[in-house]
C-alpha cells in the first residue's frame, strides 16, 4: 500500500530507555520535536511494540454470510466489558509475512484453509502509543474450504468461538454495540461499502 505524502517530521536528540520488555516492549522516548511554527520542543512519549499483525474477513457470496470469532479479551473486561470480543480472524506476524501468517490464523482461529486473501489496507490502529501496523484482507469462503473446527492454538492459550453470520446482523451489531473491535468493523464496513475485490 503507498505510504502517505507530505513533509517528513525532524526530531533531534532522541533518546530511548526501555521500560519492560516482557510479553511486549514499551519504551519511554524523549526528543526534541520540531513543530510547524519552526520551533524546537522537547517532549516525551512511551510506545508500546507488541509486533505487527495480520487480520482477515472471510465472506461468502453465496449465503452473504461472514465468519468472526468470539473471545475473552483481557484489556477489555478490565475496562468493563466483561463479555468476549467478538472479532475478525487476527494474529501477530512473528517471523511470517502478513499473507502466511492471516492464512495460518485462518486455518486455526476459523478451521478454514483460505488461499486467496486479498489485502486492502495495511493501517496503524492507536499510533498514539502503540506502534502495531495491521495488514487488512478480505477473501471468499465457502463451506468446501472447511478442514477443521478451528478454536485457536491451544498451546498459546487461545479458546475461540467460531461465528458464522449474514453480513448484515455483523454491521447491526456494530449499531447496537455488540461488536466494539475497530479492526472488525472497518472490515464489515468496507465490505458493505466494496464488496469483495
């Protein structure tokens, strides 16, 4: 996907220190910023890199129907939704590159083998403090594309629920805010909006 244009941002004295570097790294940055005006400031930011990512919306044609997950999320039962997520197919990259990686997603999240992904963003989700990048793609089903029941690694802790439903009682669900995932509703709604590629 092209990059946006426009100036290139100047900061000076960068510095770095990392803060915990666990399951994912957050480290505390400061750094003279200059601003519009011309004026140097100094400021200071945390990033959070837990990895890049890759997440997928299997649509069916035939029937309108899409595949979604259904899982516990523990950032948002903290916030107070106590319910699991309901989600588009996603995964970390690791070593993989978005399409391997969305189709290895695919076969464990969903229990689909999905060789044509198409992809039709690649968007920063919180580039306020988070430096993930989500590839986004879109792909056909159908019920031959089935090898499995799908459910998530187990060895990683996952317990997924696999959904099936018409697109349209996805896009309803946004509405009534039953689905609150961003990168699920871009989805749906770029489907809507575009259909398939």
């Amino acid at each position: 996907m092209p990059k946006a244009s426009g100036a290139d941002v100047e900061l000076k004295n960068l510095r770095e220190e990392v803060l915990s570097d666990d399951w994912a790294k957050l480290t505390r940055y400061t750094f003279d910023y200059r601003r519009r005006d011309g004026v140097w400031e100094p400021q200071v930011r945390q990033a959070y890199d837990r990895g890049d990512g890759a997440v997928l919306l299997p649509y069916d044609p035939a029937r309108g129907t899409v595949l979604l997950v259904k899982q516990f999320r523990l950032p948002a039962w903290i916030k107070g939704h106590k319910a699991p997520l309901i989600e588009a197919c996603a995964g970390k990259l690791d070593a993989l590159d978005p399409v391997a990686c969305i189709r290895k997603e695919a076969e464990e999240e969903l229990g689909y083998h999905l060789p044509d992904v198409t992809q039709v963003y690649f968007i920063y989700m919180s580039p306020g403090s988070v430096t993930e990048e989500l590839a986004f793609f879109l792909t056909p089903y159908s019920a031959a594309d089935r090898i499995g029941e799908g459910g998530g690694a187990e060895d990683e802790g996952e317990d997924i629920e696999v959904l099936e439903m018409p697109l349209d009682e996805a896009l309803a669900m946004t509405r009534e805010g039953r689905i609150i995932d961003a990168k699920t509703i871009l989805l749906l709604q770029h489907l809507k909006l575009y259909g398939l590629p």
